[in-house]
C-alpha cells in the first residue's frame, strides 16, 4: 500500500519523461559551450609539384578556411594545424562534421584538376565527438626540412602500425603547443623542427602510405561517396515472389 502511495504522487509528466542520451549529450555541449560536436580529421596529401610555392598554399587554404568559417558561421569553429613538407601535406583539422565534408570535397575536386596544388590525398582517421581541442586557431607552416632516400623507404611495419605512429605523432605535437604559454605559441610553432623534432611525422612515412594502397586508409572520393551516393539495402522479402501482400498479422 505505500509503494503505490508514493506512486500516486508521482505527476504525470516526472512518470513520462526519462533523460535520453540525446539530452546528456547536449546538456554536456552547453556546459563545454558547444552549438555542435567536435570531430578531428588528419589527412595527408602529394604536392603537384615541386615548383608550387609553398607559401601560396598555406595562403589557399587560410582562405579557404576563412571562407567555411563565414559559411558555416553558426557552425563550430575551424582549427587546426597544417604541416607543408617540400613534397608533401600533414593537415589536422578539428571541426563540425559539414565542414570535414567540404574540406574532402575539396581534396576531390584538386585531384580532378590539373593546375591544382594538391594531386593525391588520403584521409589517415576521423576522431568523432572529441572532448578537447588541441589548438586554439587554425594556421600552416612550411617546413624546409630535407630528407634523403624518400622514394626508397620500405618497412616490414603494417599500414595500422605506421598510421597509429604518425597520428600518436600528431596528437603528441598538438599537447605540445596546447601546453605552450599564449606569449610563447608563435614562437614555438616558427621552431617546430628545432624543439620537437622526433613529433614532425617523417616525409619517408607519409610519402609510402600515400602511394602503396590499404583498406586502412581511404581516399575523398570514398569519402564523399559514402555521403552522397545511396545506401541501398536489400531485405529476404524483398528477393521473394510473388511480394507477400500481408506482412504482418494485422487484425
């Protein structure tokens, strides 16, 4: 008798109402002060040319991301880190999911053009929902950094092995700066390869991954596939006939 009691005293709206995962999630994106979730995407690419001035692609891209930013101005914002080897592309980005998509797109659309900077690319991980970002603002260096022997690197590592090495690179670099006092941060970004040298991924490493193929990575056409093509799914009904007219035993 007085469980049921204390049952009645329960309002009808406290009985229906119970927290759904949804809802824990967003209180915790008000309590971070976050309109979306966060997602990081690492990817690396082959510069067309060795004859591309570096610094003219780092200038593209800080416009290109400017131009998101306004885009998506609701969205979350962009940051990251963008790494110009001579040869190569290490880029860290950290931002809402329909930003990621139009950065892979623009990968794409550079493969298919032939007066672009960038001529092959693969994206390396996405880490959905981070909880903290590792950089304040996004920004690019260029690295003069020579490295002999590139085209004749081979290991008897797995692609896992090498992709996890290099990302623990990246996410070791971006604790790196996380920690370094704001006076400091520039400072420490100009002289990359003097202070941290062992947390700048090898060129060797990331010229290897982008020309051998694995399924552990994938490439922005495969990308942008899986978000605009259709998924078709077939079910058993669907392959027998004639079509079942009733499914379900309805009354």
């Amino acid at each position: 008798m007085a469980a049921e009691t204390e049952n009645n005293n329960i309002g009808p709206n406290e009985e229906a109402h119970r927290t759904s995962l949804l809802e824990l999630l967003e209180d915790r994106n008000r309590s971070l002060n976050r309109k979306y979730l966060v997602h990081r995407l690492v990817y690396i690419s082959k510069i067309s040319s060795t004859n591309v001035d570096r610094n003219t692609i780092g200038s593209y891209y800080e416009s290109f991301m400017k131009k998101l930013q306004q885009d998506y101005s609701g969205s979350e914002p962009i940051t990251g880190l963008m790494l110009i080897y001579l040869k190569h592309i290490v880029h860290v980005v950290e931002t809402s999911s329909d930003v990621i998509l139009k950065i892979v797109e623009d990968l794409l659309r550079n493969e298919t053009e032939t007066d672009s900077f960038v001529s092959k690319s693969k994206i390396l991980v996405i880490s959905h929902d981070i909880t903290i970002r590792l950089y304040s603002q996004w920004s690019y260096r260029t690295l003069d950094i020579v490295e002999h022997g590139i085209e004749a690197f081979d290991t008897k590592e797995s692609f896992e092995n090498l992709i996890v090495d290099l990302l623990t690179q990246l996410l070791k670099l971006g604790v790196f700066l996380y920690k370094q006092p704001k006076p400091n941060l520039k400072n420490a970004m100009d002289s990359l390869h003097d202070k941290v040298p062992d947390l700048l991924p090898q060129q060797s490493v990331v010229h290897y991954l982008l020309e051998e193929s694995d399924g552990s990575m994938i490439t922005p056409k495969e990308f942008v596939d899986l978000h605009e093509k259709p998924f078709d799914t077939y079910l058993e009904s669907d392959m027998v006939w004639p079509i079942p007219i009733r499914l379900f035993p309805y009354n």
